[in-house]
C-alpha cells in the first residue's frame, strides 16, 4: 500500500511540473532546397537557424521548453509545420524569417499575424509584446495582418517575424555578424523567459 502511495505521489508531481511547463515553439523558417533569400554567400534559412539556436542555448528555465520545428537542414513544408506545431499545443509561437527588398534602404524587423488565426486576439498580444522587447534594441516597422499558411493554420497564438532585411547593409551585418545574431536572440529571449 505504501508503494502505491509513493507512487501515486510521484506520478501526481510529474504531473504537476509538466503542466506548468510553458512550450514555446521557434518556428525555423525555410531548409533543405529552400534558401529563403540570400546574397553574398549568406541564405536566410542558416541565418535564421542560427539565430533559433541562440535563442535555445540562452534556456535556463526549468518551467520553459523551446522547441524548434526543425533542428537541421531539411526541407518542411508549411502544412507539416503546422501539423508538428499543433500536434505540441505550444502556450505560443515565433516564426523567424529575414526580409529582402529592391529598395536597399528599407530596414528594420517587422511582424505579422493573421486575423484569420482562431488566436488572433492574443496573437496581436504577442506581437505587440514582441515589437516591445525588440524595440529597446532595434529599428522596428510595426506589426501588420497577413495571411501567411503558417500564421492562419496554427491553433495557438503566433507572430512571423522578419528580423531585418539582408538587402540592407547595416541590417546584412547584425544578421551575418555573431554579436549580432546574439543581440537578436537576446531580444527575442528577453520576451520568452
């Protein structure tokens, strides 16, 4: 009887810590034949991977679980993306991409969602709180609605966010520098933890 108890015991704090565990997901945009944009010998898809990387290693949390929709370089396509994310019942998600523009002077991150998202309310929340974190380190665009596949078929609250445009070169040497992307992740990491 009392084995049972102790048992009883030990499966109802297992219980308890991993219902109190906040999951985040860093959705990793790109991979495998897909570069995303790239210049220079720099593809969007091993910037933004780095960067999640980052973000992960600055994990100390006990109670905080990231995990990455992909964890190397291969191809996902976005309704598997969805499908993994929604499979995980993340608290929320981060898409990281990385703009491009013809025009060399636009700069700055910008973030999206999706009216269309079940979550849409506190998607915005997110963003907004995004914007805020990233806005005590960086030039930021505001957040604007978007019906990207990832952002209307994800059944949490999410925001994409474009971490900057490698068309421009300040924004091409935070993304490709090591301070830089560390900067980044801090930022993002700050609004996380």
């Amino acid at each position: 009887m009392r084995n049972i108890i102790i048992l009883s015991i030990l499966l109802f704090s297992t219980f308890l810590s991993s219902a109190t565990e906040k999951i985040i997901v860093i959705d990793v945009g790109h991979g495998g034949n897909d570069d995303g944009y790239a210049i220079d010998g720099f593809k969007e898809k091993d910037l933004v991977f780095e960067i999640a990387l980052k973000i992960v290693a600055l994990n100390t949390a006990e109670d905080v679980k990231i995990i990455l929709t992909r964890e190397g370089d291969y191809p996902l396509s976005l309704k598997s993306r969805a499908e993994f994310i929604n499979t995980l019942n993340p608290d929320f998600v981060i898409s990281l991409h990385i703009n491009s523009n013809v025009d060399v002077a636009a700069s700055g991150f910008d973030f999206f969602v999706s009216s269309e998202n079940a979550f849409s309310e506190a998607s915005n929340k997110l963003a907004e709180r995004l914007k805020n974190a990233i806005d005590q380190e960086f030039e930021s665009n505001g957040i604007r609605n978007s019906n990207f596949f990832i952002l209307k078929n994800v059944s949490a609250p999410i925001t994409l966010i474009e971490m900057g445009y490698l068309s421009n070169p300040n924004d091409f040497k935070l993304l490709t520098s090591e301070k830089g992307q560390n900067k980044i992740a801090g930022a993002i990491y700050n609004l996380i933890k």
